[in-house]
DNA sequence: ATTGATAACTTAACAGCGTTAAGTTGCGTG
DNA sequence: CACGCAACTTAACGCTGTTAAGTTATCAAT
C-alpha cells in the first residue's frame, strides 16, 4: 500500500527541511560559525535527528552544495542558449559565474577556495560531477570562439583554464578579502574578461 | 643594566618558538584541525602560556601570516631591480608571486586562501601592513607601465587588482585542485600573463 | 486484541575545543 | 629577609561534533 510510499515522503520532507536551515544559517553567518544544536534548534528537533539524516555535518553541507551547484550548471545552461554569439555568450558565462559565488560566497568557499577532506568514505565528488559540469559549459564556449577563429590561441582547455582560473581569482578575492580596498566589483569583473578577451582575438 | 632588555630578548625568543611551532603544525595539518593544546605540548608549555604572547588563536594566525608577506615582499623587491623594463618587471613579479605559491603551498594556502575574517571587528587588517606592501610593489610596476602609456586603461588600482585576481587565480586552482587535469603549469602561467599584457596594451 | 518488531526521535554523555580566573613559583630589588 | 612583579600553571566554564542507550509510537502478525 501507499503506506510505505508516504512514510518515504515524510523522510525526504523533513531531510529537506534540515537542509533548508542549515542552508539559511551557513549562508548567513558561515560553516563554522554554526553548530549543529543551533540548526536543530531552528528546526524544533532534537541534535541527534539531523545524524538520522546526514552521516555528519559536513555531508550535510555536501548535501547542500550539490543542491546549490546544480542551480549554478542550470543558471550555465540557460546564459548559453541565450547568447548566440560565442565570444558573448563566454562573458556572459564567466559573470554568472562570478556574481554566483559572490553571492554564495560559503558555498563557494567550500567548494572551490578549502575543499576540506572528508576524512572517511569515498570521498569528495562534486567536484567530478557539479564541477566538471561547470567546467564543461565553459569549455563549450571557449571551444566556439576557436572554432570561428575569433581567438588567436588554439588550445581550447589552455584557454578555459585561463578563463576559469581569472574569474575564480576574481572572485576568491573579493571573497576572502572583504577588507582590503578593492575597486568597484563590476569594474574589476568587466576589466578582467575585456583585457582577457582583447588579449585573445586576432 | 642590561636585566631589561635581556628578559626582552627571552620573551621575543619564546614567542618566536610559538610561532614556529604554531605554523608547522598549521602548515602540515590546517588551521582547524591545531589546537592551542597541541601547540603547547609541542613546545612544553602550558597551553595557557600562548595566551601570554598572544591575544588568541587567530592573532597568531595573523602574526604568522604578517611573516610570510614579509619573505614574499622581499622577493618581489629582488625581482623588481633585476628588470629595467616596466613591462618586463611587472611579468617578473607576477611571476614570482605565483612562484612562491607554488613553492610554499601551504604557506600560501594560510595566508591567501583559508586566512579567516577575525571576529574582533574591522581595525584587525591584515591588509593595512605587510600585505600592503607587497601590493605596493605589484602597483608600482603597473604604475609605471600606465606612465610609460604602454597600456591603454588608466585606472592604476584596477590593473594591479586584475593582475593580483589573475596570478592569485592561477596560483590557487593549480594548488587547491591539484588532481584536475590542468595543462602544463608554465603554459597556463605564460598564457595568463601574455593575454593580459597583450589585453591591455595599446 | 495482544504481542513484537521497527522506525523515529530524545536524553545523556564523551572527548575535545578556545579561553579565562585564580593560583603558584622564582627572581631582582628595597 | 621580605616585597613585588613577571612568568607560568592548574582548574574550570561553556561550547563543539558525535555516539550509545533509551523512549515512544505505529504497523504486522498471531
């Protein structure tokens, strides 16, 4: 019967749940800046239930990032049907790019600044799966502006490493050094991939 | 007579040996996982006597990674007399900077990339002394390529911060992400510093 | 209808953390 | 010899992530 079906959908509610408020608080005041009493607190349970959930808190901030990734390779996808030119459609990328981890700097930070080990199990996947997704768009675009021979550079993975490593410097930058006196964000940003840009057409 | 300045010296000495200690052990394991008991046992002291040289655990973070901008602005002034051509100076420093991230990643990794916000409010600036410094050195070369107008944009700030942003990148992708399948090291460095000098030039 | 299993959840505790208050020791000066 | 001061330690507080053991409710089978 439905029973068993209904049970399996409570489960996954009150996972998701957990995950929404840990998400909220992480966010907010960061990784380590929040306990696991303090998300069980949010979410009226007890500490021990979320280990009913997630092995530990860190899988459950892999958990959360997956979630968050998967909107970014979206967000990628949606930026690459839009532009039609190639060399656009690579800036456009590369912004969204950007202004996602600035606006989700923990999770970025995570991910791509400290990649802490988990110290059991089979390890540390995103980055094979959300990531190398990510990584792909970008090769794609890269790729198409080559292949119209708008770029003088031939080595299409040199290039989107050249693209990936700016944005991300970029981007770690404004992240973890919030206090230093930077210019305006979006000045930097369209500095960064115009000069890269210039210095790759023919 | 000379009590003073003797005992002045032994208090140096002993905070000098904390520091030491302190940054193997954050080096070999991270920030996190050291705690103050473990750095204690490694020098035979109590725990408590850290607390004596140092406000708390992340002011010794600082006080170690102020050492470490020192040794690195060094090197940039050394590399910044060998070169006449302001072009060519520039790419130098650039390229030692991402040197010795790559020669001392774990020395990088604490200052550049894992070095927290400290909590203690904003007058905490790591920015303001040795870091400073050594993007002092970055911003003189720029400055003197915008003087010689061999570069079309004007914005002296602007040009040092993509160049930091862009060496800061490569150096970071190519020691956090270590098992991604990267070109060769020298060819991503080369490419990212040919494509902004190329970029920026009139 | 009663029993028994099973899943969901909680209580209590462990070992360790950064940090502080209070206490101890040893030494140079009066 | 006694005082004061500096260096250092002991003991503790309130956290932390995590686990073992215990409770409760619900469904399946007798």
């Amino acid at each position: 019967m439905g029973l068993k079906a209904r049970r399996e959908r409570e489960r996954e509610a009150l996972r998701q749940v957990i995950m929404d408020a840990a998400r909220e608080l992480f966010v907010e005041e960061g990784f380590e800046n929040v306990s696991m009493r303090r998300i069980a607190e949010k979410i009226e349970y007890s500490p021990t239930t979320i280990y009913l959930y997630f092995e530990d808190k860190l899988s459950l901030l892999y958990a959360i990032c997956q979630e968050t990734f998967a909107k970014l390779a979206k967000r990628l996808e949606a930026h690459e049907r839009e532009a039609a030119d190639p060399v656009d459609r690579l800036k456009k990328g590369c912004r969204a790019y950007i202004e996602f981890g600035l606006k989700h700097p923990n999770h970025y930070k995570l991910t791509f600044i400290t990649l802490p080990q988990h110290p059991k199990g089979p390890g540390w996947k995103l980055e094979e799966s959300m990531g190398m997704k990510a990584y792909g768009h970008l090769r794609a675009s890269v790729e198409a502006c080559i292949a119209q021979k708008v770029f003088r550079a031939t080595d299409v993975d040199a290039v989107s490493q050249l693209f990936w490593a700016a944005g991300h410097g970029v981007t770690s930058l404004l992240i973890t050094h919030k206090h230093f006196p930077f210019v305006a964000k979006n000045q930097l940003i369209d500095l960064t991939l115009d000069t890269l840009i210039e210095g790759l057409q023919q």
